[in-house]
C-alpha cells in the first residue's frame, strides 16, 4: 500500500471513528490557515450545551492532531474539506 492510500484509509478510519463515538456529530469542516489546520465549523443536533461543546471540539482536534502525527500526508487530505455524516 502506498503511502498515499495509507493516508487516505488513516482519514477515513478517523472520520468514521469520530462520528461514531460522538452520537450528535453532525459534520465538520477542517480549514487551512498559515500556522496548520483548525475546524472552522462543526455541526451539531442535538445542540449540546457549552461545555460538552468545547470537550467535542477538542476531541474532534485531538484525533486530528494525532492522525496528522502519525500520517503527515493527511494534511492534504484534510484541509478544506467537509465531513458529513451519512444517513440511509
């Protein structure tokens, strides 16, 4: 497996982690700026209230810091991108 695909199954694998041990993750965005990544947006339903928002939102950058430590291919892969939950 190439590096590439490596990361691309590493992000895949951490997306669908995220939504689901977080039941209310409705998606996410994760944008560029000069100093790395961060999530410019992050849908809830329902809306938790402040402080379990802030502990989602830090678990949310936490498994993204720790994928980009183990696969730094994943930036490009991640940034500027939406994740949405898939319902059927």
């Amino acid at each position: 497996m190439t590096a590439s695909r490596r990361a691309e199954h590493r992000v895949e694998e951490s997306v669908f982690s995220l939504f689901q041990e977080i039941p209310a993750l409705c998606g996410f965005t994760v944008a560029l700026r000069t100093d790395g990544l961060e999530l410019a947006d992050i849908g809830l339903f329902p809306a938790p209230a402040d402080d379990e928002a802030r502990l989602i939102h830090a678990e949310i950058r936490d498994a993204l810091s720790a994928l980009l430590e183990e696969q730094p291919e994943a930036h490009r892969l991640l940034s500027g991108r939406t994740f949405a939950r898939a319902l059927h």
